[in-house]
C-alpha cells in the first residue's frame, strides 16, 4: 500500500523583497519616528527641569517658608502642604460622589434618561475650563464664606476631578463578567449585595484607576485656586484661611525679578511634575490587568 504523500508547510518568513513586508516595516519605521518627534517636547521640558530645578534641591525647600523679595533661601513647605490638603478635600468630596454616581449609571439604571443626561453631562465637564469652575466656586462658596480658603479650593478641584472618576468608574463595572453578577443573584444574593460584594470589588483597580487620574490633572490646577484658595506666605493653620499651593507659587515667583524666586519656581515646578508623575505611575500599575 503506498503512504500517502505530505506536502511541505508553507513559508511564513517574510522578507523585504515583498510589498507587504516591504510596506509594513516603512509603516512601523514611520511610526517610531513620529513618535520620537512627538516625545522630544515631553523630554526637553524633563532635562529644562532637572537642569534648573534639580540644583536647588534640597532640605529646606520642603520646611521653609517662601522668602521676601530680597531675601535669599527659602523654600515651599508651606505651598506642598496645601496642595496635598486641598487635593484631599477634593478627594473626600468627588470619590464617594462619582462612585455613587457611576454605581447608577452601570448597575441601577444605565438605560434610563436620568443616565443618559448624566453621562453627557460628565464627558462636558471634563472639557470644562479650569477657571470657569473657579469663578463658579468663588460666586457660590467664597463670597458666601466670606473670604479665600482651602476648603473653597478643594471644592473648585472637585467639580474638575469629579467628571474622570465617574466616567472611569462607570467602565470599569462595565467590564465586570455579567456571569459573576448573574451567580451571586442565582446564590440568592440581593442586588446591593451584587454590587457591594461582586461589582465593586471586581472593579477596585479600575476605579482606583480612575481615582489616581483625577488627582493627577487637578494636582497641577492653578486657575481655579486664584480664585478660591489665593496664596499665603505662611503655614495652614486652618481650613477658612488662605491657602499656599505649588502652582500658585510657581505663577508668582516666575514673574519676579528676583534670581532666588526664580530659581525656587523652577524647583517648585520639578516637584510638582514628579508628584503628578508618580500619580500617573500609580494609575497605570493599579490598571494594569493581572496575569
């Protein structure tokens, strides 16, 4: 009986004698230019920083006060602390709020009009400009506090942080397996107990995701603090006071004609990019998916 013959499996090599091959390595070559042309602004501002910010770096730029014009040293203790203060109270605020709101919208009832108005009006204010939501914040909390504050601040950086932490919310307990949620309801489970032991859960890393996303943009903000926090020289001693933040700091002291406040702007500037750096490192390792 004669075997039956094989024929020999094809060959899958490429080589760029080929035109799709010959195609496909121009693409991928364009493709790292462009995006080595698109990084060099990212980098150069990187080097601009480290070159002129990195060499006031030091101790007491983190436990001195800002100097006075004419006075030499210094630091911005003071402005770190309120940033971190005010950053938290928009935390507190906007965290439960759009984890409620994104609850809503993709458990209880993501067909609704309530949602469906909802969600337009979240993906408009994350286009919303940062000053306008200042000048809001200022008309409905400073005048009615009667004065500048941290907690008016925290406020205006909410409404901006409010809008991420909703929208990235709402997908994250999208992508939740709707045959986990399906079982825990066959088990018996009610469907605050789905969403409470199942759903969120589930979700936590892409909600906390979104979470570290939303402090990051607002870590920067300053027009919005202009109106509702304005600056201060000294240490916070409470929340109804004026408050130092790094982005105000760095708006003043880089239009003084002084050589030290420049160069402390330019250190406020490098610790600002690296606390919004690390924001960003930590919204990317909490939203990577596990293996």
């Amino acid at each position: 009986m004669q075997a039956p013959t094989t024929t020999g499996a094809p060959n899958l090599n490429k080589t760029l004698g080929e035109r799709r091959a010959l195609r496909s390595a121009i693409l991928s070559v364009g493709t790292w230019v462009v995006a080595l042309i698109a990084s060099i602004p990212l980098f150069s501002v990187l080097y601009m920083l480290l070159v002129k910010g990195g060499a006031r770096l030091s101790t007491a730029l983190f436990t001195d006060l800002p100097p006075a014009g004419f006075e030499l040293g210094g630091g911005f203790g003071n402005a770190i602390v309120g940033t971190l203060v005010m950053v938290g109270i928009a935390a507190l605020i906007s965290i439960p709020i759009g984890i409620l709101a994104a609850t809503f919208l993709a458990e209880l009832g993501p067909t609704s009009k309530l949602a469906s108005i909802t969600r337009f009006l979240a993906k408009v204010l994350t286009g919303f400009p940062s000053i306008l939501a200042g000048v809001f914040v200022y008309a409905a909390v400073v005048l009615t506090m009667g004065g500048y504050s941290a907690i008016a601040g925290g406020i205006a950086l909410s409404v901006l942080m409010l809008p991420t932490v909703i929208l990235t919310a709402e997908e994250a307990m999208k992508m939740v397996p709707r045959k986990m949620k399906d079982a825990a309801l066959g088990m018996g489970c009610t469907r605050a107990q789905t969403i409470w032991k199942v759903t969120l859960p589930t979700a936590l890393p892409g909600i906390l995701t979104g979470v570290i996303l939303g402090i990051a943009r607002v870590a920067g903000e300053s027009a919005p603090l202009l109106f509702t926090a304005l600056f201060s020289n000294y240490w916070l001693s409470s929340l109804r006071e004026p408050t130092a933040s790094l982005s105000i700091l760095i708006y003043n002291f880089s239009s003084m004609p002084f050589d030290n406040q420049i160069e402390l702007a330019w250190a406020a500037s490098l610790v600002l990019v690296l606390i919004v750096l690390v924001f960003n490192v930590l919204s990317r390792l909490l939203g990577k998916p596990k293996a």
